[in-house]
C-alpha cells in the first residue's frame, strides 16, 4: 500500500501539471481563433444559453452527439415520424450551430421532400415554413456566411415563387396574410419603419425621457412592452386605441413601429433598412410576393460575399426580377388577402430589369443574344406598360428602343402604331373566332382588372381592344363575320362576368358599365343633335 502512495501522488501530480499546461494551450487557442476571425466572436457573445452551453462544456464531444442525432434524423424520416425529426434537427443545429452546409440541407429537406408528402396545401406550407425558420436560425448563428443567404432566397424563388408546387398559390396567400397583419397595409412607408427602433431596448433609448411609457402601459392592463406586444400580435395588428390616447402621436407611433419592426424580425428574419434599400435599387417591390424575399435574399448574400459579388445571386436578382415585371403586384379584393388574388405587372421594376440586360451587353459585346434578348423585353416591357395605362413609360422605353436598334420596327412608327401593330400582330390572320376571342379576352381582363380596382390599366386593355376590334371590322367587311359593336361587346361581357364575381366586384364593374353607358348616350345623342337611340 506504501508502495502505491508515491505512484499516485506522481500521476495526480502529472494530470495537475497537465491540466495546467491546457489551460495556457486552450487560451492561446482561443486568442488565434479570434485573431483569424475563425469563428463569429457575435456569435459566442449573443448565442442561446444551451448553445452556449455546448459549444464550451462539451468540446469536441458535440461532433459525435451531432452525427449520432443525424442517424436518428434519417431513420425518423424513414420512418415518417416528421415532427420528432424536426426537434432533432434544431438539436444539431444547437450541436453544431457552425455547420452552414447541416443546416442547409436541413432545411431544403423540409421545405422540399418532406413538404411534398402530404396533400393539403396547409401541411405543405407548415413544412416549408419549418425549413425556413431552419434557415433563420442558422443565420442566426452565422451572419457572414453568403451561402445561407443564396440557397433560403432559392426556397423563395423556386419553391414559392415558382408555379411547379399544386400548392403554390396557398404558399402566396401565406405570405401575404402575414405581412399584411406585420405591417397594417400593403405598401408601408418602410423608410419610417427602418428610422424606428428595432427593438424593446433601443425604444427605451430613443422615447424621450419625460414618458412615462411604463405607467401607461399598466394603466392599459400591460404589465410591459413585451406584453403589449403579444397582444398586438395576438390581435392581428391593431395597436389599442387607448394607447394612442394616452401617449403623444409622435410616441404612440414610434411604439407601433417599433412592434411591427420586431415583428417581422421574429417571423420573417426581415429588416426595415435592408428592405427600403432593396426598393431604392430596384423599384418598388410588393412585398407580399415571394420574389421580393428572393430578391432581398440575394441581396443579403452578396453583401456578404467576399469580394462584394456573386454570380448565383446576380442571377436571382434579375430573374426575379423579369418575373416581378410580368408578375410583380398582387392585387385582391377588399382589404384582406384571399385566394382568388391576381397578379399583374410591376411596371416600377422596369429600369432595373432593362438595366440588368445592358449590363449582360457590356460584359458580353460580341454575343447576339444578349442584344435580341434585350430588344425583345423592351418591345414586351412597351406593350405591358400601354396595357396597363403607363402611357408616358411605354413613350420612355420606345424612345430608348428606337435609339439602340437601327432595325427594330420601333424606328418606322409612331409610338402609338407600334404598340398597337403589336398586339394586331396577334390576330392578323385570325378568322372571325379567334378574332373574337382575343378581343373578349381582352375586355374580360379590364372588367377583372375594374373589379380589382386598378382602373388604368382596365383603361389601357379596353383600349387596346377597341384598337384591335376596329383593325379586325376594316378589314373583315363580310357581313355575316362583322363582330358586334364593340360597346355591346363590352356590356354583354361585363353582365356575364358580375355573375361569376364576389358582390364587391360585381359592383366596380357595374359602376362602370354605367358610366360607359352614360357616354355612349351623351356620344350619340351628339351626333344625331336630337334623339338619343339606347343600345342594348
């Protein structure tokens, strides 16, 4: 026993000194991994108290606990025991909250096998929103990293944007309720919401000091900001009336702001200022589409890129770009979002689509098709722009097609003919049904578009129609294949849409109706000076 003592003292003696030795290795370990930026120091500083936790207690040890997660992970997902899976994999990501490429996967594995599973468009959009609120924790814990940025605006871009998924509409319809309950309307001012603070510690910052918030709020039954603020959300927005009573106007909407910055922080990972910059460069998106997330997205992620560049993102930005011209505005009827929405041009994205084209021409001088390309969006980007009553615009870009084609039709015409030969193109050697029906088609999208609201552009497509109708009658001078006149048209067409229609659209459609036919009464009574003959 004697004989023993002395060994033991040596090895307890060794593991001390060992023990103190790593210490002094551990340290200079952690000042090099500072120095070389080999790790977010915001990271370690703001991370969750579990992460935290993990990172420092269990050491390499968390590697094996992650990969041993992940089996379990796939053999749940074999299994089809989907919401156990997603518990685990917000365990690896608290694990391994560095590993871009897991939560990557992750979240693309929600968002697109798993979601694909089910048949109702509400569980579809419960997994594909799981995957996003993936990606928002990941970049939680890695704001610098572009890859993140690239492949959650692919989910906006392609998996909700894109029209592949049955349930993408639904995927729309979703965003839009919860960005309109976020921000109170469909278009904020979003330079007022990026100058509010963005959160509860920096509006007790910025109030001045004379308010006396806190008493407010409890002689209002909120016993904090952060009670309040469940409250706004639980009520879909609608910021207490008694509070606007109580504080200065100036107070009361800094404190509204401030609720709906946090807000979309919390569900949209979205900020105010990176949103308002977005805008500035590209237009005046919508944001109730996903394209804009995607947009935003890639703008993030090549923020971050090391050289201030991605060709990726470049690539998202203008493609969605080219799909937010054609498709870019959501219009719906009455104040809230519904499944029947329409979407329409974004004519505000033009310039930035169109200068995306010639910077693809700069970069690539001696390829054709880059050129064709861009001919043939202005010659679209002219016609979109007539149609929907963005008269000045469509003059604009037809001034600026004539200048950089010496053989586009654009340099023969005026700017009138040119739009309209356009579209006489399409029923040039159309008989008397095609004829018709591309003409009816036409009004039947103005009566839509009254219905919806958005009355010049209703205005540019009857226009467009009347146009197309009188080049079809002066040429089609066989009296059996004569179209009837066109305001008949217009009427028949109207009545048989406010039929299939919601009662509020039913009602700007008849509004108009009446107002065409008080014009064509007063149109003829001009012209006979007498009698006025009523059409039917």
């Amino acid at each position: 026993m004697e004989n023993r003592r002395p060994m033991f003292l040596t090895a307890l003696i060794a593991g001390l000194l060992l023990l103190l030795g790593n210490t002094f290795v551990q340290k200079m370990l952690d000042e090099n991994i500072k120095k070389n930026k080999l790790i977010d120091e915001q990271f370690i500083d703001g991370a969750p108290p579990i992460v935290a936790f993990s990172t420092q207690a269990l050491g390499g040890f968390r590697g094996l606990l992650a990969d041993a997660l992940w089996l379990r992970a796939i053999n749940m997902q074999e299994k089809g025991h989907y919401f156990e899976m997603v518990q685990l994999a917000s365990w690896i990501m608290k694990l391994q909250p560095k590993s871009t490429a897991t939560a990557a996967y992750l979240g693309w594995n929600m968002a697109y096998n798993i979601s694909v599973t089910y048949s109702m468009p509400e569980d579809r959009w419960r997994w594909v929103n799981k995957g996003i609120e993936l990606y928002h924790e990941a970049l939680a814990y890695n704001p610098n990293d572009p890859t993140l940025y690239k492949e959650l605006g692919w989910i906006y871009q392609h998996k909700l944007g894109n029209i592949l998924d049955d349930a993408q509409r639904y995927y729309k319809y979703q965003i839009a309720m919860r960005m309109l309950k976020i921000t109170g309307v469909h278009y904020p001012d979003w330079k007022a919401l990026a100058d509010s603070p963005a959160d509860f510690r920096a509006l007790r910052r910025a109030l001045p000091k004379d308010t006396n918030l806190y008493e407010i709020l409890e002689k209002n039954n909120f016993a904090s900001v952060e009670a309040l603020s469940q409250h706004f959300r639980q009520t879909g927005g609608i910021f207490p009336e008694s509070l606007k009573t109580a504080l200065k106007p100036e107070e009361a909407g800094m404190l509204e702001n401030t609720l709906r910055v946090k807000w979309l922080k919390d569900v949209f990972a979205l900020e105010p200022g990176v949103i308002h910059e977005v805008n500035s460069k590209y237009g005046e998106l919508d944001w109730f589409l996903p394209e804009s997330f995607a947009i935003y997205w890639a703008y993030m992620g090549i923020r971050h890129s090391p050289k201030r560049t991605d060709m990726d993102c470049h690539r998202m930005i203008t493609q969605s770009l080219q799909v937010i011209f054609t498709n870019g505005r959501m219009l719906f009827v009455g104040k809230t979002p519904n499944m029947d929405f329409l979407l329409v041009p974004n004519i505000s994205v033009a310039d930035a689509a169109s200068e995306s084209y010639l910077k693809a021409i700069e970069d690539n001088p001696k390829v054709p098709s880059f050129r064709h390309a861009y001919e043939n969006f202005m010659s679209r980007a002219i016609a979109t722009m007539y149609s929907f009553g963005q008269y000045s615009k469509a003059k604009e870009y037809f001034d600026k097609l004539r200048k950089f084609s010496k053989t586009n039709g654009a340099r023969y015409m005026s700017f009138d003919r040119y739009v309209i030969k356009s579209w006489e193109e399409e029923v040039k050697q159309a008989g008397y049904k095609q004829a018709q029906d591309f003409i009816s088609g036409l009004i039947v999208r103005a009566c839509i578009l009254l219905g919806y609201g958005d009355y010049l552009a209703a205005e540019g497509h009857l226009k467009i129609a009347e146009s197309i109708y009188k080049e079809f009658t002066h040429r089609m001078d066989v009296d059996r294949l004569k179209l009837p006149p066109f305001r008949q048209m217009k009427a028949e067409i109207a009545q048989a849409l406010m039929q299939s229609v919601s009662p509020e659209m039913a009602a700007r459609i008849r509004g108009q109706i009446a107002a065409d036919a008080l014009k064509g009464a007063a149109d003829e009574k001009e012209k006979s000076g007498n009698k006025v003959s009523g059409e039917k």
